[in-house]
C-alpha cells in the first residue's frame, strides 16, 4: 500500500512489510489493531533491541556482530 491507496484497512487484517537492502532482507508480519500494529513475528536468535514508540513498545532484530 502506499500513502494514496484507497484500499480500506480493518481492524484484524494481517499485513507483511518486506524491505529490502543490498545483500540482506527482513520481513515482518502485523496485525492491524486499535490501538495500533501488533507484531506477530519476532525475532528468535538474533540479539534484540526495545524500542518504545509513541506508547507503543516493539521487540526488534539488532545487528549480529560475529
């Protein structure tokens, strides 16, 4: 979707946000909520980071240092 979309977005209703950045990808999924996106991915092996934004807290993939 992009800012001029007029597809409706309801509450419940899955997404998946795919970047892409040269020589690596990430993917997330979410659902759509009231009070704002619930992650349904998280990360499991990667170290983490917290990230609290705008009242809302995420669990989020930091860089893996070898």
């Amino acid at each position: 979707m992009k800012p001029d979309s007029t597809e409706k977005v309801l509450e419940n209703q899955c997404f998946c946000w795919n970047p892409s950045v040269s020589g690596t990808k990430s993917e997330d999924a979410f659902i759509v909520r009231s009070d704002g996106p619930q992650f349904i991915t998280k990360p499991m092996v990667f170290p983490t980071m917290d990230i609290d934004y705008e009242g809302s807290h995420f669990l989020r993939p930091a860089l893996l240092e070898k």
